[in-house]
C-alpha cells in the first residue's frame, strides 16, 4: 500500500485506488482522478438508481500525498466523486472538470471545454498540460439522462513523459479516435465494466470488454490500465470476462492491485 510519495517524483507511475479514483504521478507532478473515498457498504440513491459501493479505498485520504491537481470527469454521479471524494476536491489548489461541473464545485473547480487546455507549470518542473477530451456516458440520445462528461489527456509540450489519457465515463470511441489524431497517446486508463442498471435497460454507460479493445486500436495500442471497473454493484461485465475478452483479441490489459504503483512506459514514437 502505498502511504506517501514512495516512488520518486522522477518516476512516472500510476496507482489505481479503488473504482475511477487513481493518484498519477506525471513529470513531477501528482494527481488524482475522480475521487472517491466512502466506505465499502455505503448505498446512495443518485437520481433514479441505487447505488452501492462494494469495497472500501486503497487510501484514506489522511493517507494522500500532497496533491497538484485534481480531475474529476463529472459531478452528478457517486460513484465518480461520492460524499468524502467531495471533501478531498474541494481542498484541493488546482481542479479542472466540466463546465457544469464547475459551477456545481465551486471553488478553484475550472471547467474545460472539450479540447481546451490549462497547464500546470511551477519553477524547476516541465510544464503538464492538462486537455479536456470529448466524452459521451451511453449511447448517442442519453446526453440529458447522463449530463455532460469529459476525459483528460495529460501530457508535455517537449514529450520528455508519456502522455496519459483518463477516459472518465464514456462509450465515445469517435472521440477517442480524435483525440489520437492530435496527440500521441502512449497510457489510456480506460473506465471500464458496463455500467448499467435495470432501470435502464440493456444501456451500457461505460465501455464494454469489446468496446474497449476497440478503443484501444483507436489510440493507437498505448498501455490499457483497467480503472472503474471493480468496487461498485452495478458493473455488468467482471474482471474474468474483460481479461478474456483482451486476450481473444490477442491485446494485453493490465489490471493492477489496488494500492500499488504501475510504472509508466517511456514515450514512444510513432
């Protein structure tokens, strides 16, 4: 378990916490996506669904290192940013989400356009850019069931880091084939699982196994990196089938143990 910095800051890792929530640790800087800190066993209602959470986080957040940034892919729902999660966003100096998202945070929360760009940038650090990537959560016609979604790309202007993209919740492979066709994409943390409730349906508001190797191809082979998909109730598709999906499409998938660093690739070329 990690407690603190316990990778260097020269090192460019990734660790997953629980659900979407995942600290980065990118160009010496860090931050985290999607807060989500609530004990396992809390039940929300969020709108017309119940939700509930099935495993507690790898970290408290006593437990996180100091944070320069953090990006939430959308505010409506629990499971991406839940009762505590809140409190470690609002505490935060630097938070980029939706616009809508924003305004509902309040705060130093900005809210990105899609491909707009902030960037980070403190004296004897390489600058991190931070681009809001399109996003849909479901299929075209659920925009006013779901509200507004964005995915980030994280990445450098000279390429001395991998870029890292954060698909937050979404089905958009059109935006992902986009976004590869702007920027290098060398890590894609993919939120994974279907998503789904019975309320809805056969909807899935969240990439399915095959969906995902899709997305894959289209951004061009980086390193997959499973987020969102274990420690809520309502994935549809579990661990074993989404591993058996990638490895029938002959792709790899890493699927890391919640709590514990994954070292980023170097940036490739293409």
């Amino acid at each position: 378990m990690v407690t603190d910095v316990a990778v260097t800051r020269a090192v460019n890792t990734v660790t997953v916490l629980g659900g979407p929530t995942a600290l980065i640790h990118l160009a010496g800087w860090t931050l985290l996506t999607d807060p989500t800190f609530d004990a396992a066993g809390t039940e929300y209602q969020d709108g017309p669904v119940p939700v509930r959470k099935t495993a507690d986080p790898a970290l408290k957040p006593s437990q996180l290192p100091a944070l320069d940034a953090v990006v939430v892919s959308h505010t409506g729902h629990l499971d991406n940013l839940d009762t505590a999660g809140r409190t470690v966003a609002s505490a935060a100096s630097n938070v980029f989400t939706t616009v809508a998202g924003a305004t509902d945070l309040g705060g130093a929360a900005v809210g990105l356009e899609p491909w707009q760009t902030r960037t980070l940038s403190k004296p004897g650090r390489t600058p991190l850019n931070i681009t809001a990537v399109p996003a849909r959560h479901g299929p075209v016609g659920t925009e006013d069931l779901t509200g507004p979604v964005t995915g980030f790309l994280l990445h450098t202007d000279d390429d001395s880091t991998p870029s890292v993209y954060v698909s937050g919740d979404t089905v958009d492979l059109d935006a992902m084939s986009a976004l590869a066709g702007r920027y290098r994409v060398d890590v894609a943390l993919l939120h994974l699982g279907a998503a789904g409730f019975e309320a809805f349906g056969d909807v899935r508001l969240s990439l399915t196994a095959v969906q995902a190797v899709e997305a894959r191809r289209l951004l061009g082979d980086p390193l997959v990196v499973a987020v969102h998909a274990e420690g809520w109730a309502h994935y549809t598709e579990d661990r074993s089938h989404v591993q058996q999906t990638f490895d029938a499409a002959g792709v790899p998938l890493y699927w890391p143990t919640p709590g514990e660093p994954v070292t980023l690739p170097a940036p490739h070329t293409r």
